[in-house]
C-alpha cells in the first residue's frame, strides 16, 4: 500500500469505487494515532473522545499493548482452537481472577452475546427458550444479538427476527414482571445502556433483577461490552453495582483495539457449551489474547481504575456547570468514563461542529451528546476537550 501523495480526498476516491457503503463516514482519512490524539492525511490533530467507538480504550497504540503483539506475532499469528496456547490460557486467567467462571472467547461483543444466548437456551432445556431484553438496549447486529436489540430502526426490512424474545421497560420492575413465564430461561440487559443513551439504571433495579433470577431459575445475562474492562472505574460494570450475573459478554476494549469478544460464564454453567455446540475460528487467537493480558497489564500497572475515576469526576464538574448555565441541557448521565448529556434538541450537530475545531465525540440516541474517553486520558486534555464541547453546546443553545 502506497502513501505517496496520501490524501482524504484519494482515499474516498477509492472507497466510493471498491467500498459497500453501509457506514456514514466523516469526509477525513485518519492516517495515525498515539494517546487521545489522532491525525488525518492532511496533518491535522484531533482530540478523540471517543476512540474506536469505544474499543481504545487505552488510547491509540498504547505502547504495552503494541510491544505484546509484536513480540506476538514473531511466534504465532493464528492457530485453531484444536490445540492449546498460552497467551489464551494467560488471558482467560487474568479476565476470571478479576472477575468470575470460565470464559470462551471469540472477535466481536456481538459474537459474544451470541454465545450467552446459546447457553441461557441450553440452560433452559429445550422448554424453557423466552429471553427478556430491553427497550433501548444495544447487543449486536448478527440476527440473534439484533433480536435482542429492542429498537425497531433496527430491524427495520429484516423480519421476520428470531423467535423467543420479550422487551420490558429499562428500569421498570414491574414490565419485566409483567413478561416472566414458565417458558422464560434468561434476562439480559446492558448495566449501563450505551447506544440507547448512557442510561443508568437504579440499583434497586438491578438487585431486584438478580433476586428475580435466583427465584424464578433464570439466568442474569449482562451485556458488558461498553462498561467492562474499567469502563465504569471498576474492572467489570457489575462490580461498581455489586450485583453479580450469572454470564457476562465482552468486547470493544477488552484488547484495546485489537478485534476480540468474550463470553465469561458461572463455572457451573459452563459446561452446557460442550464440544460442538458453539466455536468461533479466529476466536481466542494468539495476537489478540497478548494484547488482552497486556491491557489488563497496563490498566494495573498504571493505576488506571483510580485515575479514570478522578478524569471522570473532572469531566462531570465541567458539565455539571454547563447544566447550571444552560436549561438546554435536560440531563447528565455519568457513570465512569461513559458520559451522556442529554439536550432538548437534536444533539447530532454537535458532532461535526466540535469534529471542525478538533475534538472527535459522538451523538446517539438523537439528543444525547457521549462521550467515550480512554482511560488514560490526561487532565490536561480532559480540560482542553471540555473546553471545545462546552462551547459548542453554548452556541447550539444559544441558536435553539
């Protein structure tokens, strides 16, 4: 691949003739990151606050992570699962120890709720088959994670969807009571809903949730693939609300960057996926498990818990006093580094306003600016970021 007279508008060139183009992109060829910035064909630097939609979440080539895959790839680059490696074996260790079970790894958050799927119907039996999911909520775009999805625009020139699921309201006890039946085998929810808005739920909600499980012989499925991996300030979203779910799938951060899924099941539950039931080819792969341990590695070693923490209650005070300021702001919904400000009106024209002066956000769920910080961000450039997207919103409020 040539880079000799590389620029955005070259490479769109190319896109446009050989590229399907199901994504909305951003007329900019990013050509090299490092930390929370980024760089287009043209030379120009951009803040990320939302790296990899997510998956950065140590930043872009965090050095560990870089210098474990390539000492990686000087041994292995891919071996089927026929076989046994230590860079999976090592990786599994450091995600249970953290956390809980036995794990199964594949590439994608979505493959990993595939996997929880098949085990909540496996757990069931072959009676009990009926999954309640969420409105709002986000799994996937493979056909059963997109079942599970509970918002029409998905669906949308698809169906007939999956048999089999059930949508109540997020934080409403009373919609999934409503819902739970004797062919009922398994609840799965996001602990914080990302996509559908940064929603955090009470945690009255979630402990009610499990006692229903553990009452009724129902599986508590939590969909972390935004809030594990310290998203939320501790290594798996469930801890922060301690309560604890019988499976949990990963993804997006879980190899800071590198494609990697994986589904982490109650030992006792595991062997329900016996050989042959589910696999996936590249799953569990060498490169992608050396840069799993070496994330884990580098969010110890530099204390990164702790510090995501203090980087969120910094950008929490700077919103907290833009929501003083503005009546614009309806809502701000914080939880870790998952941040969500909610506006009274569309929120989409902020992305490319901010995009213009250098700082790369998102807006999902129409109104909700998010944000999506690495870990490792400095104060500095939470300062700088803030800076950008306070004043973007103050000339949006300013034009409503």
């Amino acid at each position: 691949m040539s880079t000799t007279q590389l620029s955005s508008s070259s490479v769109i060139s190319t896109f446009d003739k050989y590229v399907i183009p199901n994504y909305r992109r951003y007329p900019v060829c990013i050509v090299r990151g490092e930390g929370t910035t980024v760089w287009d064909a043209e030379g120009r630097r951009y803040l990320d606050l939302f790296p990899g939609w997510g998956c950065n979440i140590l930043g872009h080539c965090p050095g560990p992570v870089v210098r474990a895959i390539q000492e990686q790839v000087n041994s292995l680059i891919h071996v089927p699962n026929t076989w046994y490696t230590e860079a999976q074996g090592a990786f599994a260790e450091a995600l249970c120890t953290r956390g809980f079970g036995k794990a199964f790894f594949c590439n994608s958050g979505a493959e990993a709720n595939e996997a929880a799927l098949k085990i909540a119907r496996l757990f069931g039996g072959g009676t009990r088959y009926r999954i309640i999911t969420f409105e709002n909520g986000f799994h996937g775009r493979t056909f059963g994670s997109l079942t599970a999805t509970a918002q029409p625009k998905y669906h949308e020139g698809l169906g007939p969807m999956m048999p089999g699921f059930r949508y109540a309201q997020y934080n409403n006890l009373d919609s999934v009571l409503e819902l739970v039946d004797d062919e009922t085998c398994a609840i799965m929810l996001e602990p914080v809903q990302g996509e559908g808005g940064v929603n955090v739920p009470d945690q009255e909600f979630l402990e009610a949730l499990r006692q229903l499980c553990d009452e009724r012989n129902l599986l508590l499925i939590f969909d972390e693939v935004q809030t594990g991996i310290g998203r939320l300030g501790t290594w798996f979203g469930y801890q922060s609300f301690g309560v604890q779910p019988d499976v949990m799938t990963l993804g997006k951060g879980l190899a800071a960057g590198v494609a990697c899924g994986a589904m982490i099941c109650k030992s006792e539950l595991a062997p329900v996926l016996r050989p042959g039931m589910h696999a996936s080819t590249f799953g569990g792969n060498p490169l992608a498990m050396a840069a799993g341990v070496a994330t884990i590695q580098m969010i110890e070693d530099e204390g990164l818990l702790e510090h995501s923490q203090a980087m969120s209650a910094r950008i929490h005070g700077h919103f907290a006093a833009l929501k003083e300021e503005l009546p614009i702001i309806r809502e701000l919904r914080v939880r870790g580094m998952m941040i969500g400000v909610d506006l009274a009106i569309s929120a989409a024209p902020a992305v490319a306003k901010c995009m213009e002066r250098g700082v790369l956000i998102n807006a999902t769920h129409d109104t909700v600016v998010r944000l999506l910080p690495p870990l490792n961000i400095t104060a500095e450039e939470v300062d700088e970021g803030m800076s950008v997207v306070c004043e973007v919103i103050r000339e949006m409020a300013a034009a409503a």
